[in-house]
C-alpha cells in the first residue's frame, strides 16, 4: 500500500454513517478484542503468555483471568462506542450537512477511550496495575525503547510490532484531529489526509517502523557488548531485521511523492513497486522463518526432515499442521494488498473510504494472526523439551539463552 490516497470530493453512503473518528475507534477496540482472543486461545493450549511478557501472574483462583480482564475492558469500550453511534445517528438522520456539524460526538467518543486507557477506572476499566504497565511499556517504546529480558523485552517487541500494523491508523487519527482543530474544519467531513501538510501524516506512518529499528540496534549493540559473545551471537540477525523494517520507508516516501505529483512518473511508479515488493516478501520471509521458526525456507534437507511435517518444526502447539500451511498462504496474501493498485479495474475501489477501513482491517487481522504463531514461537524457545539447539533457527540461541527476533 501507498499509504492513503485522496477519495471521492463529497461524503459517500459508509462515510456518512461511520465517519473517520469511529473507524479509528472500531480498530482500537477490535484490538482489544483481539488481544482478549489472543490470551484465551494460548491458555487453552497451555501457552502463559503473562510469563512470557513478563506480567505478574493472578495471586488468588478469585480473580478474574488476564483474557477475562481484557474481555471487561473490550465490553466498556465497546458499549460506549456503540452508545455514541446510535446517538450520533439519530441526530444526524444521514444528512451530510448535519454530520459534519455533529464531529464533536464523534471526537468525544475517542476522548472517552482514551480516558478509559489512562484513568484508574478499577471496577469499569483495566486494573490499576494493567494500566500502568500498558502506560508505562507505551511510554519506553513510544522512543524505540527497549527493556532487559527480565523486564519484559518480548512484550515490548509485540507492542512495538502491532504498532508497526496500526501506522494507517495512527495516521488517521492525526488527520481526525488536524481537521477537528482546523479553524472551519470538521472531523467528519472527507478525510483530508494532507492535513497539517504534506509531510506530517507520512511521518507519522512512518514512526512505528522506526521504532522497531531502534529496538534491533539496541539488541544489536547489547549482543556486541555482552561478556561472552561467543554465546550469543555477533548479533547479524538483529542487523537483518533492522534492514526489514527499513524498507518501510522507502514505500512511504515514495507513495507521499507519487500522492503530490500532478502527473504521475513512470519511473517513480516503478520505483515504487519496486520498494513494495522488497518490503512485502523480505517481511513474509521473516515472518516465517525467524518469526515462526518454520524451514519453508530452510535447505531441502532440512526442510524434508521426517521428523516434522514439510516446511514446519518439530512442535506444533497452536494446530494442526494444514492450519499452518493455511496461515502461510495468508500472511502473504494480505503482506500483498498493495498489488490490488496495479489493477486498472480496482484501483480506483481501493481509493473509496469503505476500502481504505477495510485494508485496515485486514492489516490488524494478519497482526492478530502472526501473534499466536509469534508467541507460540517464543513459548517453544523458552521451554525447549526434547529440542537441540539447532532445532531453533535463530543464530543467537544457547540453551535457555536467546536473543528475540521479529
């Protein structure tokens, strides 16, 4: 993808009823609902994801379990979004004037998620202590940081890995309040995704990748200082998956140009397929062979090992291996939306609002995808029963020490 093209002049039949502030909502709470899913699915495969993020677990059978919680949470959320639209349609009836007028509903409904996040809330909203730790792990990666192991480094990976697939959105939410704060704007008229220029919005997209590739350098530089580097590594993956996260830029950079010209350039659209290609197969190949573990793209040898199922591993918590083959065809079919522009007869869909949300939403689906076979992975590198060494395919491994890819 490009990032987010201009659409139709006037307010269409899906902008009308879903203006751009509750599409941002709709995203974030199915995030929620998502992570809720995420949770209850491992437990049932006996995964404790809490120890792998590091979370302290529940300290009594009476409390509610960390899925049950995020549930709770999801539920608010989606009650006071769900109030807010059904009052904002009926002040509004569908007239385009009147929807433009009422942007304030809208605004307030983001408002309250937020609040819901930040504030203590502790019978309605997360627990005082699910809430900062989500405050505070936002804050250390919202600067690329990264924590030690024992702090919690992989859940600040996945953090920092959904927000690499909720860059639209947080482009979007910039554009809801640039036009909300514009003197004569409104947040629910046509999406002005030049908002605040020319510039901000493909920055603000680009934020995420950037942070990810500070979190490789750092792994980097600590695997290059550690005392004994001969069991960790030199550090080489963490290089390569800097190089991945990278080629985001080059597609945004590009896509911006393309957006601002008159007259479109043959060789600046070349080049920019060029860079979607680089960047959507070197992800998939990571996806799967450092992320997943899986030796698809292992030697034959390897791959063929009788010992698991073609192009898989030894051990299989989340499925049967078909389920797997199956999330490999998705994962790289949606890591190729951005292919549906080179089609004649459907780019001009893809610029329709109702297709920019459900690109979207596609995006945040595969995330939600590759986080079961992501924390599954690092489930197995941490309880290696039966497993050799080279059984893992990151380089850094020794033992029960690893280095976390992504």
């Amino acid at each position: 993808m490009d990032g987010d093209p201009a659409v139709e002049p006037q307010l269409d039949a899906f902008s009308l009823a879903f203006p751009l502030p509750y599409r941002v909502a709709i995203i974030v709470i199915l995030a929620v609902w998502g992570w809720g899913l995420n949770l209850h699915f491992l437990h049932i495969r006996r995964i404790d994801v809490p120890s792998l993020i590091r979370y302290p677990g529940r300290s009594s059978s009476a409390q509610l379990t960390h899925h049950h919680s995020t549930y709770r949470i999801a539920s608010l959320l989606s009650s006071v979004s769900g109030l807010s639209i059904v009052i904002f349609w009926m002040l509004t009836r569908g007239d385009p004037q009147r929807v433009i007028d009422y942007d304030w509903i809208p605004m307030t409904n983001l408002l309250v998620i937020a609040l819901l996040f930040s504030v203590p809330l502790r019978k309605l909203s997360v627990s005082h202590h699910g809430r900062s730790r989500l405050l505070r792990t936002l804050k250390r990666v919202s600067v690329g940081g990264l924590a030690e192991a024992k702090d919690g480094k992989f859940g600040d990976i996945l953090l920092a890995d959904v927000l690499t697939s909720y860059a639209k959105v947080l482009a979007d939410l910039f554009v809801c309040l640039c036009m909300f704060l514009t003197s004569n704007g409104s947040a629910t008229a046509r999406p002005d995704r030049g908002c605040g220029g020319d510039v901000l919005v493909p920055v603000i997209m680009a934020v995420p990748s950037a942070i990810r590739l500070r979190q490789c350098l750092i792994e980097y530089v600590r695997v290059r200082s550690a005392p004994l580097r001969e069991a960790t590594g030199w550090g080489g993956q963490h290089l390569a998956n800097a190089a991945k996260y990278s080629t985001a830029f080059p597609v945004i950079v590009i896509g911006a140009m393309l957006r601002n010209q008159t007259e479109a350039s043959p060789g600046l659209s070349r080049a920019w397929i060029a860079a979607c290609l680089l960047n959507s197969f070197y992800s998939f190949y990571w996806d799967v062979a450092k992320d997943w573990d899986l030796t698809l793209f292992s030697d034959a040898r390897e791959r063929n090992s009788p010992d698991h199922p073609y192009g898989l591993r030894r051990r299989l918590l989340v499925h049967k291996p078909g389920v797997y083959y199956a999330v490999i065809a998705l994962d790289l079919t949606l890591r190729c939306t951005w292919m549906i522009k080179l089609n004649p007869s459907l780019d001009q869909i893809s610029n329709f609002e109702s297709s920019i949300f459900l690109i979207q939403f596609l995006e945040v689906f595969r995330r939600w995808i590759w986080i079961f076979f992501r924390v599954e992975t690092e489930w197995i590198r941490n309880n290696p029963v039966g497993l050799d060494a080279e059984d893992i395919l990151l380089g850094d491994f020794q033992g029960n020490k690893y280095e976390d890819e992504d």
